[in-house]
C-alpha cells in the first residue's frame, strides 16, 4: 500500500518536474498524444549542430517554465523537437531551417510560422495573444453593426441561437485555425431580432462593400465547412511588407507583383479582379501580391523605374525580375495570364538569353544593290542583343543565414 502511493508520489514530482524544467521533447511516441491533449502546442524545431538552435535552447526553457506556470495543463504545452532524432515529425511538417517556431491548434499548424524576437518577453505576449478568443460576440443588430464596422475586411459570421449548440462549438474551432486569416463575428440571437436566410448559418463576407455569401452545406460537417472557410479567407492577392517578406518568399512560388502608390487603392481592386478573372488556374504556380511602391523603392530601381512610374507589374522568379510592358494593358483579353505562361514555359528566361522570339515576317522581294537601300537579309542575320532583366530582389528577403541554418535537399 505505501509503496504503491510513493510510486504515485514519484510519478507526480516527475510530471511537475517535466512541466516546469523546460520545453516538453516531443518524439513520436508522444507527439500525437500531447498534440490531442493540448489546444495550443507551441514547438521549437531545432539540429543539436545549429547554433542558432543552441543560442535559443536557454530562452526557450525559460519561457517554457513561465508559460508552464501560467497556463492550465490541457490549454497549452510548450515542447521542442530535435529534427535529426525525429526526421520523420520534421518531414511532415516541412521544416526547412532550423530554429523553426510552430504553433498547433487542436492538433493543427498554423500558415504562419512565428517569426519574431527571440526572448521570453516576446514569446509570452505572442502566447497571450494567440490565446485570446478571436470571436467578437453579438446579440442585438446595433451591436453586430458595430462588430462589422470593426472589422471591415474578410470576415466569417457564424449566426446562432445560442453558443452552447454543436454548430458554434465547429465554429470556435473554426476560429482558432483561420484566426490570422479571416475575422470572426458570431451572431447570438433570435432570427426575429437579426435578421438572416437560417436561424443557424455561416457566411463570409469580403468587405463592408460586398454582400455575405452563405455557406449552404452542411453545418455539422466540420471538414466541408473547413475546406470552404479556408478557400474564403486565403485572398489571391495579398500585401508584401517588410514583416511578412520572408514568410511569403519562403513559399517558393514566384511574385506577381503590383507596386503602387500607398494612396492608390484603385489600382489594387482592378489587379484583384483581374488575378480572379485571369488566373484561377495559376492559384498554386504563382504568388500574386501588390507592395507599397514607395516603401519597396529598390526593386523599382532595379526594373529602371520611379515612383513617378507607379503603379507598375513585375515577376520576380527569384532568379529574374521581368517587367510587364504596359500596365494599362493588362486588363486586355488574357494578357495578364499570358505573361504568367511565358513565365512558366520558359519563355521570358529564354528572352533573357537570345532576345525576343522570333516573329514570321512577310515575304519581301529581294533588294536592289542600290547602295541606298538597306539589305534586309543581312539585317536578319545580324545576332540579337540578348536583353538583361535585372536580378531578383525579393529572394534576399528569403530567411536569412544570419538567423537561421538553412537545411538544403539531401539533409535528413
């Protein structure tokens, strides 16, 4: 009997001892386990060999312990993953440098990978912050007018009669995934009292401007409802800054890039409609992205333009960047998407290389050996003049060496 309780003694003061020594070592023996038992999981990937990852070992324990004391076990775990022990966990969540900083909800990695300071300070406020509830609730029309004026962009309503039925629980998990991607208001009310098509429903609305779409399938199926949310609140084009550069670059698809002035939003809702209209297809072969023309200067620069050029369309493939010859005629017939293909297909790198393709010509009769006319034979021979689009200048905003081990192709 004593013996049976000091176990159960010991295997407390372990588990404490576990909680609060530091980062919790995931492998794969547990990593389910503790990702199902916990709604937040926030995990440092790290090489043993990194010194990157050995300068944030210490400061990651101390925030580990901090966040441990704070925070009910069950509601977040603080844990770490050696990614050469446990290549396999590192394989299926496409770490490619080390540190990496994720962050699970409900067993789910977030888009966004943390990418702020490294100190205890920061990652406690990112915490805090990440276990606000992002649900603003309403119960009276004045109030859910308010609630929209708010958040005037890409936002998902979940309509209810209570927050206690199955349909808001889908919709609050719903919110902790799509969090940094959409806002959310949830509508606890009689259909009497707010009006809508259902008394229980979710729709989406892209901004003040724009009418809710409904979502009509079924509330109950957290997947369809998921997959529907998700395709929503993923813009086609979004905003390059300085803070998410390295996010957005180390996707890996090329830039289709607007820049413009800051004041110029006209500009971006034409390029909006014209990626919607033109290259739906393109969704997975391409990033298309519009940037401050003031702030991003130096690409403008490297293209040979100004501010006083703006608004202006470029692709940077990471290799090259290539202008488009006439922004006004983008919105002309598919030109925008023919300009993606001849990137893809190799054509505007083999401009890079031999000049323009050739074009047929007409046939033209021979010309006299007046010394007055040119000879448009010995013209066509003449070698092209390769042309030179300048280098990309987004792949240096790529994760940098400086804070990061990069890890190439044939590492673990």
């Amino acid at each position: 009997m004593n013996f049976g309780k000091n176990l159960a003694l010991l295997l407390s003061v372990c588990f404490i001892h576990q909680v609060h020594s530091g980062a919790l070592q995931l492998n794969k023996g547990n990593f389910d386990s503790v990702m199902s038992g916990n709604e937040v999981v926030f995990v440092n990937f790290y090489a043993n060999w990194c010194r990157f990852s050995q300068m944030l070992e210490p400061i990651f324990d101390d925030f580990a312990e901090k966040a441990s004391a704070k925070f009910p076990i069950g509601k977040l775990s603080i844990a770490k993953v050696d990614c050469e022990a446990e290549s396999d966990i590192a394989l299926k969540n496409q770490v490619n440098k080390y540190p990496t900083l994720k962050l699970f909800r409900n067993g789910i990695a977030l888009k966004k990978e943390y990418r702020g300071a490294r100190s205890t300070e920061a990652f406690l406020a990112y915490i805090n912050e990440q276990l606000q509830n992002p649900i603003k609730k309403v119960a009276t029309y004045p109030e859910f007018s308010i609630a929209l004026s708010e958040k005037k962009k890409r936002i998902l309503i979940g309509y209810f009669l209570s927050d206690q039925v199955e349909s808001y629980k889908a919709f609050e998990k719903l919110s902790s995934i799509l969090r940094d991607s959409c806002s959310f208001i949830a509508v606890l009310a009689e259909q009497d009292k707010v009006q809508r098509d259902n008394p229980e429903q979710i729709s989406f609305k892209q901004d003040l401007e724009h009418n809710e779409i409904v979502f009509n399938g079924d509330l109950n199926n957290y997947e369809t409802v998921y997959a529907w949310a998700n395709e929503k609140c993923t813009p086609l084009v979004r905003e390059i800054t300085f803070e998410n550069a390295e996010e957005l670059t180390e996707e890996g698809l090329p830039f289709l890039i607007l820049f413009h002035k800051p004041e110029d939003t006209e500009s971006v809702k034409v390029f909006e409609r014209e990626v919607a209209r033109q290259l739906p297809h393109f969704k997975n072969a391409i990033t298309s992205v519009h940037a401050d023309g003031n702030k991003f200067s130096h690409p403008l620069h490297h293209l040979g333009k100004t501010a006083a050029d703006l608004p202006v369309l470029a692709i940077d493939s990471f290799r090259h960047m290539y202008l488009f010859p006439d922004y006004k005629k983008m919105t002309e017939g598919t030109n925008l998407a023919k300009f993606v293909e001849d990137l893809h297909s190799g054509k505007l790198h083999r401009e890079f290389h031999n000049g323009p393709d050739p074009t047929p010509e007409p046939s033209k009769a021979e010309p006299s050996n007046d010394k007055h006319l040119p000879n448009l034979k010995d013209d066509r021979d003449k070698p092209k003049s390769p042309t030179t689009p300048p280098e990309s200048v987004f792949i240096k905003l790529a994760p940098s060496k400086d804070r990061y081990s990069i890890k190439y192709d044939g590492e673990l």
